[in-house]
C-alpha cells in the first residue's frame, strides 16, 4: 500500500503532462505553411513544435515565474552562500542521482561509465560525507550524468515532438517517458519515508542551485536572442544532442548551461 501511494504520488508531473498533450491537441496547433513554400515547409518541419502556440504561452508562465520567484531567490542563494556550502549542495545533488545514472550507465552498455559512476557513488558517500564533499572527481572519476531519455535516445528513439511544460519546461514525449522510468530506478522512491515533502523539497533546491549557477549566462541567452523561445528550444535539443552522445562529438558549438551532471 505504501509503494502504492509513493508510485501515485511521483506520477503526478507525468499525470500533468498527459493531461497538458491532450489540451494542446484541443488547443489548436501551429499553422502549417504553404507547401508551395519549400523553405517554410523544411523550418517548420525541424522545429517540430506543432503546438507552438500553447508551448509560448507555457513558456511565458515559466518566465513570468522566473522573474518574481525563481530568479529573486537564486540571487539570494548564490549571493548568501560561500562557494563551498553551494557545491556541497551540488555534490549531494549528484550523489543522490548516482543510482539513476548508474542504471542508464549499465542500460546503455556504457560499462566503462557505470564503473565510474559506482566509484564515485562509493568514494563520495563515504570519504565524502555522505556526499558533501567530491573526493572522487579528485581521483580521476570525473562527474557525469544519464537519464532514461537519453538511453531512449541510445536506442534509437526520436525525440518526438517539442513539449514545454508549465514548471518542468521542456518535456518532448522521449524524455518525459524517461522522467517516469528515472523514478523506478531511484530506491529513495521506495524508502523515504515522507516521500511528497522530499520530492517537493529536491526538486525545489534542484531548481535554485541549477538557476543560481546559470545567472548570467541565461540574461546572455535572452539579451542576444531574436527570439528567445526559439533559442531555448533549440538550445535543448543541442544539448540533449550532447548528452545521448556521451562526448563523442565535437561540442564546442554547444550551450555553455550547467546541469546536474
């Protein structure tokens, strides 16, 4: 029964996104050009945001949210905390994500990266304080991320269509299946006790370090974009790119946007 209401619970963004497709198909879509048109036709097929128009306006209400919250307390967080006490946040961060990333390590073959992740997981637990500190990056086991989106990826599965969600931002179908499947893999679903506050909390503190850390370089993005929402759709899917790729292109043309690796 426990198992039960912890599963209920951790399907509610998938809830939520389910719901949100469905409106966008009721919602209306983007207008298809004129096929006479070639090069219209070949931009709106690489866009692949058929539902543009209830993507832009999720996209403003996440915006909107970034200016009066999310931006006002990642300043007070990155202004208020010695870089020390913010990357111990990150490595907690990281080292509550090894399982995850251990099982897309081990799913997409990448045996070589999972070693890495299982050593890292064990030296910073331990040597590390539970996380807090990264001895193993120290020692030559670098930080890495994966998620079951990208081991779809691995596999051959197409992005999808593009999907922007009210708080979770971009969500296109493969990588919101990925989001779900992530939470199987993470045994704190099934062992936390208070496991809504704890969600609810993590991902709140995800959030703010992950915006504290790109600051500046998300005014860049926006201050230098002709169109910001384009920008930051086609930044994702850059990245994305990177990420399924595991470093075997060149990413120097690449968003410079930290994550949660």
């Amino acid at each position: 029964m426990a198992n039960e209401t912890i599963f209920r619970t951790k399907s509610l963004w998938v809830t939520l996104g389910t719901s949100l497709t469905l409106l966008a198909g009721l919602a209306g879509c983007a207008t298809k050009p004129d096929p006479a048109d070639p090069a219209a036709v070949a931009a709106y097929e690489e866009a692949n945001d058929p539902i543009e128009p209830l993507n832009r306006y999720f996209f403003e209400l996440n915006r909107f949210a970034d200016i009066v919250a999310l931006r006002p307390v990642a300043e007070i967080y990155d202004g208020i905390l010695p870089s020390f006490a913010k990357d111990s946040v990150r490595n907690v961060l990281d080292n509550l994500r090894s399982p995850v990333i251990l099982a897309n390590d081990m799913l997409q073959g990448e045996w070589d990266r999972a070693e890495v992740t299982a050593t890292r997981f064990g030296l910073n637990s331990t040597i590390g304080v539970l996380g807090l500190m990264d001895p193993a990056t120290g020692r030559g086991y670098a930080r890495h991320g994966e998620d079951f989106g990208q081991t779809l990826g691995t596999w051959g599965i197409e992005e999808g269509s593009y999907l922007y969600l009210p708080i979770l931002g971009p969500a296109p179908p493969r990588d919101l299946a990925g989001f779900t499947v992530d939470l199987a893999f993470d045994p704190l679903t099934y062992v936390w006790w208070d496991h809504t506050s704890y969600s609810v909390g993590r991902f709140l503190i995800s959030g703010v370090d992950l915006r504290a850390r790109n600051l500046t370089t998300i005014d860049e993005i926006e201050r230098t974009s002709i169109d910001y929402y384009a920008a930051v759709r086609s930044l994702y899917r850059q990245s994305r790119t990177a990420e399924i790729a595991n470093g075997r292109i060149n990413e120097d043309d690449l968003p410079d946007i930290a994550d949660l690796d």
